[in-house]
C-alpha cells in the first residue's frame, strides 16, 4: 500500500516524465488504488503516459478497471473511445453484469459498443443479452454486431435465436449467416433453407456457400429441389456446396434421373467466373462424368499454366482419369494445341494399366498417336510406355530405335530394350548409341548394354578396350566392373596402366568393387598410391575407405603425407570414420597445418577416434584464439564425452 501511495504521489506531477514512470509502475505493482487515475490519464494528449496507462490498467484489470473505463466510451474524443474499446475487449470478462446492464443503454452508440464487447468475452452469459439485441433493439446496426459477437463467442446457445433473426434486414442478414455458419448447429440448417425463399441474390448465395460449409447431409435434397428454378449464378453455388456435402462419389448414389440432371448443372457450373465453383463441378464431374464432361474439363485444363497452377492442375488431371478413357483425350492427345497434347497424356498415364502392352486401350491410344504428334508429345508418350511397358510393346520400340534421332526418345527406347526387356537381339542397335552426339544418350546406351550382359555383349565391350579413342576404352573399363571383374581381370590390368587418369580412375573402382568376395584386388590398387595423378591417388583413398582393412592402416597413415590437401583430406575421413588410434601422432603433428579445412577435418578425426590423446589435444586448440578452430574442437570433445557414456 505505502508504494501504491508513493505511486499515486508520481501520478499526479506536472512533469509528463514521471508521470509516465508512475503509471508504468502502479501496473507492475498491481495497485489497484490508482485505476481511476489511470482512467483519467487515457484522455490526456501525451502518446507515453496514454501508453503507460493503457498497459496498466490492462494488467490490473477487475472490476475497478472495468468501471473505470466504462464512462470514457461516453468521450467525444474517438481515440479515447477506441482504445477504451480496445482495453475492455481484454478486462471486460472480468465484471460481466456492468457490461450487460449497459447493453440497454438508450444511447445506440454504447449499446453498439457493448455488443461489440460482449463478443470478446468468451463468457456464455454474454448469450442472452446478445440474443435480446439481436431480436429486439430497433437500431439495425445494434442487431448486426449483436449476430457479430455471438459468431467471435461460437456458443451453440446461440442457434435459436440467430435461426430467428435470419428474416431481418439483409444488413443483419449477412452477419447472421456469418455467425450460423461459425457455429455450425444442426439446427440452423432448415432455417437457412427457409429463408431462401424471400432471400436477394446476395444473401441466397451466402446461404448456400454457408449451407455448404456447415455439410450437413439433410441440407442436400432441399438444395437440389430448388436447382431447376434457381438462376444460373444460384444454381453454381448450390452445385459446389452439394459436392462439398456430399463429395464427388456419393453423387454416385443419387436416382439415374438426378444424377443426369445434377451432371448437366456441373457442367453448367465448369463456365463460372468463380474457380472454386469449377473445381467443385469437376470433383463431382470426376464420378458422374462423361464424354462432354471430359471434353469440358480438358479445355479447362489445357489452358492452365503447368508452372504457377501445378497444384490446381495435378487435382484436375486426377478427374479425368477417373472420368477414364474418352473420345475427348483420344483427340486431345492429336490436338494441334501442345498443352491440350500434355495434359491428355498425363492423363493417360494415370489410366494406363502397370503392364502396358500394346493392346490395352489406353497404350493403343498412346503408341498410334507417336508418329502423329510433335517432338514434345512424343518425348511423353515415350517415357509413359517405357515406365508402363510390357514386353509385347518391344516392337513399337525398336521402331523408334531405328527411326528416331531424338535423344530423349532414343533414351526412353533404350532404357526399355536393355535395362528393363534385357532384349538380346537389339543390343547391335544400342551398341552404335554409344557413339551418340549426346553424353547422356551414350551413359543410357552403356547401362543397357551392361543390363543385356550377353557374350555378345561382352566381346564387344573386350573390342572396344583396344580402340585409341579413350572414351570407347573408358565405357569397356566401366563395363568390365559392372559385368564382373573378376572375369576380366586381364583387362582391368591393362586399364591400371593407361595413359589416361580416368581410365586408371574407373578401373580402380571396378577392381574394388569385388572387395567384398576377394582380396586379389589390394596388390593391384595399393601401388597407385604413388601414381602421379592426384585423382587417381584421391580415387584409391576412396575405395580404401567403403573396403577397409586393418592392414590398410599403415598406406593411409603414408597418404597424410601427400603432396595433394585433398587426398590428405580423403585419408583424414577413413582413419577417423574407422577409429584408428595409430593415427592420432600423425593427427596431432598436422593440426599446426597451413590449410584451414585441412586442420578442421583432422580435428573432427580426432573427436572421431577419441581417447585420452586426442582429448588433450583438442583441450590444447580451446586455448586458440581462433573461433572456428575453437567451436570445432569444442563440438569434437562433446562427441568423446558422449561416446564415454
């Protein structure tokens, strides 16, 4: 109490200062003593005390706030109205009855300013007041934010008498629908349908988009009894909420007679300006579609853009699939319009079966239109019959082998042939792909033939190896991996020594990659440590690394001594990803390195491979001065204390 005093003292100086001190803190001391001068303090011209006073008596609140606030909403200043609006908004829950009592006041600007209030509250004895408002004050805006504040309060006691107010004036109209809709009660959906009868256009159409929302099923039949009368604009929004209740596939339990007919509104409803009206037409139309509704819907697709309406797109091609195969996609695929083309053979793909064979529908449709459309088209159906194909579609690929000269094309024809059919008898044909212009048509070619794996195959890749052009020697070096090094040791050998790095590179992969059925591979690879190509040195370290081995310790310890960071680097990661305290002198000596990232990757080493050595010399670089080194070695020593655990 005495501070409260010492408070109320500052609160009534002439230096705006302190005054602004004081109201601060009678807040923080929660005096309640000081509520009414604070009140009078909201009305003074100074921004801070106004501030101060504000936050204060928001923190203080009760009933003493309440009753303090009250009268300012009677102030002709109408920044002191609102932020007195705003203050009991936040307190007003706090003493209810002097809301209440004011709410009929026979000033309409306070009773409007009550109601308001009251919807902040939370508080359902702000129900009855709200709804005798709504019923029974002569002011219309009174009324409105009355059915205002009982939609924010979202308490189901509303529902009578907000089903009651729906016949006032459109003004209170809307706000009521709004607060019908919020609440959602079973019971408003008879006195939505009801007022539709002597509803304007406007509120009709808030009605039903409420009607919608609220997706209650009994609302349906009535809807639907009221389509043929309604005018085109009503009659879409009674389309999109339905199918917002019911959803596309229970229109499919609806009487043959209604289903035509509601099917002849969806398609009416596809031309509505409103995009959620046609989205709405066509995820009804996706189960009780057809020819035209397909034929509809694909125009309306085709003009989408396959960037910015990529979500809205996928969604409508997933309807035409449903709606399934149809007159309006077979020429669409044939359109001389390239979107319309793109979107029939998505939609396409969707409906093809998993084995597409030539003779289904769908992959007829896709494999007849081939020849007939552009290059862009073309490259689609493609890679859907490559992914789709069976083995009876063979023959409409070799055609594209021996007739195509498009990358793409060859690509998705050469993927089916080798790596998925594995087709012997074509394998001459992609061996010449691997002369192709293109890198990655020659990379597709080289997997196929690899996946064909014949001796024919085989022989081939031995005749390239003794070509002079490199790249034929490269591909043969890759292949011999792939098709087992083992069996081709001899080769692989020769690759060891080419004059080429790449060659020695990839034949030091495929030796490896046998390292899990043989050692033979270690007295080929071990020696190219000193090869003069830091790539192929860096290639070594690699594959010693993903095949590790004790006794590769001691040629790892030998590769921190290279001349290359890099190969540093790659030696640093496989003895501290495997734990190799051999390596720790050799760690600590190249901390004092001049390369940066070298000394960071070391220093993870050392959190990798923990102990009492590499723990002190991590301790000693947390004396540095440099952050980085520090924050590393920090995070390096937390990982040994947790490994310890």
């Amino acid at each position: 109490m005495s501070n409260c005093t010492e408070y109320l003292v500052l609160l009534k100086s002439d230096d705006n200062e302190i005054v602004r001190e004081g109201a601060f803190r009678a807040g923080e001391e929660n005096c309640v003593e000081a509520v009414e001068t604070l009140a009078e303090l909201l009305q003074t011209n100074h921004l801070g005390i106004q501030e101060a006073a504000d936050s204060s008596l928001r923190k203080i609140g009760g009933k003493a706030t309440v009753q303090a606030v009250l009268p300012l909403l009677r102030s002709d200043d109408a920044p002191v109205r609102n932020l007195s609006m705003d203050i009991l908004r936040e307190v007003g829950s706090q003493d209810m009855a002097s809301l209440i009592s004011l709410v009929q006041d026979e000033d309409p600007d306070i009773r409007i300013f009550m109601t308001d209030i009251l919807g902040s509250t939370g508080n359902v004895l702000a129900v009855e007041p709200l709804c005798e408002a709504l019923l029974k004050d002569p002011e219309v805006n009174v009324r409105y934010q009355a059915a205002v504040s009982l939609g924010e309060l979202g308490k189901p006691e509303a529902a009578p008498c907000l089903n009651k107010a729906i016949g006032d004036e459109e003004w209170v109209q809307y706000s009521v629908i709004e607060a019908l809709t919020k609440i959602g009660h079973a019971s408003s959906v008879d006195a939505l349908v009801k007022a539709l009868d002597g509803a304007s256009d406007l509120v009709a159409s808030m009605i039903i988009d409420s009607l919608g929302e609220l997706g209650n099923v009994k609302a349906v039949s009535m809807l639907l009894r009221r389509m043929d009368d309604a005018p085109t604009a009503l009659r879409n929004k009674i389309v999109k909420a339905v199918v917002r209740i019911l959803g596309g596939k229970s229109l499919t339990l609806l009487n043959e007679e209604e289903r035509e007919r509601f099917r002849k509104y969806l398609i009416v409803a596809l031309d509505d300006e409103e995009i959620e009206i046609q989205d709405a037409a066509i995820q009804g139309l996706a189960h009780v579609g057809g020819e035209l509704a397909s034929e509809c819907i694909l125009r309306i697709a085709s003009a989408l853009d396959q960037d910015r309406d990529q979500e809205r797109l996928s969604s409508i091609i997933g309807s035409l699939a449903k709606i399934g195969l149809t007159e309006a996609l077979k020429a669409g695929i044939l359109s001389d319009d390239t979107d319309m083309g793109r979107v029939s053979v998505q939609v396409l793909s969707l409906i093809s079966p998993d084995q597409c064979d030539g003779e289904h529908a769908v992959c007829k449709v896709l494999m007849d239109a081939f020849w007939k459309v552009g290059l862009p088209i073309q490259r689609q159906i493609v890679s859907v019959a490559a992914d789709r194909g069976s083995e009876r579609a063979k023959d409409f690929f070799i055609r594209i082998l021996d007739e195509h000269t498009d990358g793409t094309v060859l690509k998705g024809a050469v993927y089916f042939l080798g790596e998925k059919l594995r087709l012997q008898e074509v394998a001459g044909k992609i061996f010449q792909l691997l002369d192709h212009q293109y890198d990655d048509v020659k990379e597709a070619a080289l997997e196929a033939c690899i996946a064909i794996g014949s001796p024919e195959v085989q022989e081939h890749f031995r005749e390239m190896f003794g070509s002079e052009e490199p790249v034929h020697r490269l591909m043969a070096t890759y292949a011999f991996g792939k098709l087992g090094a083992v069996d081709n040791l001899e080769y692989l050998k020769q690759a060891l020594e080419d004059e080429v790095p790449d060659i020695r590179k990839v034949a030091i992969e495929a030796l490896a990659s046998s390292c899990d059925i043989s050692n033979d591979w270690r007295t080929l690879v071990l020696p190219k440590l000193d090869d003069e190509s830091k790539d192929v040195r860096l290639t070594v370290i690699e594959v010693m690394g993903q095949c590790y081995a004790e006794d590769f310790i001691p040629h790892l310890i030998d590769a921190l001594d290279d001349a290359d960071d890099w190969v540093k680097i790659r030696a640093v990661d496989a003895l501290g990803e495997h734990k190799s305290e051999q390596a720790l002198p050799k760690f600590v000596e190249m901390l004092g390195s001049s390369n940066r990232f070298v000394v960071m990757k070391v220093i993870e080493g050392l959190g990798n491979i923990g102990g009492t050595a590499a723990f002190e010399a991590l301790l000693e670089i947390t004396n540095s001065d440099e952050y980085e080194l520090v924050t590393a070695a920090e995070e390096a020593i937390v990982k040994i204390q947790e490994s310890q655990e």
